[in-house]
C-alpha cells in the first residue's frame, strides 16, 4: 500500500511513517500544504493521511477540496486534534473517508487505514451492478432502468451501490452510517430517511416492479421479489 502522510507535527508524522513502514507499507512525509498538494495531486496513492490544520493557517479541508473538486478519489483520512462533533461532520461531509481525533493508538490509525484500502479496492473489482432491470456502471458512475438514464447526486449513488452490493440482504440504519456517510455515531438526524426517499422516489418511480424497500424497525432492502 502506497501511504502519503500530510502532517506538520514533527514527532507525529515519524510515528505514524515509522508504523506504516513496518507493517511494510510505503510511505512518504509532507510536513506543508504545497508539498502535499502537490504530491496528492500528481502521484499515485493508495490512502491519504491529511492533518486538519497545517502551518499558515491553512485548513487541510481545503486540500480535501481541491482533491475531490478535480476528481481524485484516493481515500483520506483525517487526523484532528478538534474532536467535537460538528468539526467531525464538517469533515466528513467536505469529502474525508474517515476522521480519526489526536490523539489516537497506532493500532487504530492503521486498522482505518487497512479498512479504506480494502473498500477502495473492492469498488475496483466491480464494474457493474444489477439487479432486475436496474443497471449501475461504476466506471462511469451512471445509473440506468429499462434503458433510461437516472440521474443520481453523489450520496444517492453511493447510497444506491451498497444496497445493490447488499442486495436481498437488510441493512440497517447503522451499517448504512458507517458505508454511506463514513459516520461512526449516530448523528441523531433523519438523514437516511431523507436520501432513501430522494432515492427511491428516482429509481422506483415510474418502473416496475418496485426494487427499495422499508424493512420496519430494522432498515432497508434492495430486492425484487414481491414484498
């Protein structure tokens, strides 16, 4: 696994680029914004490790922005030292893949950044979905049923990908927090409730026979057999 560490913290980054190393991963250090822009920009990497505040007052979600404004999706995750829940959101919400708060256990940092490895290789075995006749292209991110093109925001296509990677399978409130939205609490909001009906309302409407379902009390569904 190619690792880039974006972290001004001296001591930090050795501990985090020493761990890596020995886990037997490769890793490289950028102790400023430029540096680590520039290299997120223009190397190839597996996982991301990116610092929330830099030197010069900059924000490491602005380097989160510029990564996703101009396409990368190489998975990040952030290190914080600001452990409230509204700077966890914003985080999460800017783009991140996970949001982990300083300080933190080495064995925690890496279990995180094993997981968003192993996720971002599984999107990449799979090129397409289906089920029924709903058909999702991950390669070019389009959504199609009975040949009409569905056009879905970010969050309802990715939303949409795990129930078809779950399909016939329930899944629940708390699984979808950790896949869809990379949340590991319960925000306390209606926010899944908001997007699967945004979503169904775009992929059932109209077609036949009706593929998301509401599994009362405990999640939702993808299925076509008749409920």
């Amino acid at each position: 696994m190619r690792c880039l560490v974006i972290e001004d913290e001296v001591d930090t980054s050795r501990y985090i680029c020493n761990g890596l190393r020995e886990a037997g991963h490769e890793v490289a250090a950028c102790r400023d914004s430029a540096d680590g822009l520039n290299r997120a920009m223009t190397e190839p990497w597996d996982v991301i490790i990116l610092d929330r505040m830099l030197p010069n007052d900059v924000d490491g979600l602005s380097i989160l922005t510029t990564l996703r404004g101009v396409g990368k999706t190489t998975p990040v995750l952030i290190l914080s030292a600001l452990a409230g829940l509204d700077e966890r959101v914003r985080g999460l919400r800017g783009g991140c893949d996970d949001y982990l708060t300083k300080p933190f256990a080495f064995s925690e940092l890496a279990a995180r950044v094993d997981a968003l490895y192993r996720r971002a290789r599984a999107r990449e075995d799979v090129r397409e979905l289906r089920i029924a006749n709903l058909r999702a292209d991950l390669t070019k991110r389009t959504v199609e049923r009975d040949g009409k093109t569905i056009l879905l925001q970010p969050r309802e296509f990715r939303l949409l990908v795990y129930l078809l990677m779950n399909q016939e399978q329930v899944v629940t409130r708390t699984m979808l927090l950790e896949a869809v939205w990379d949340y590991r609490f319960d925000p306390q909001t209606n926010v899944i409730d908001v997007q699967i009906s945004r979503l169904r309302n775009k992929i059932d409407n109209g077609f036949s026979p009706p593929l998301i379902h509401t599994v009362r009390g405990v999640g939702y569904m993808i299925s076509a057999a008749p409920r």
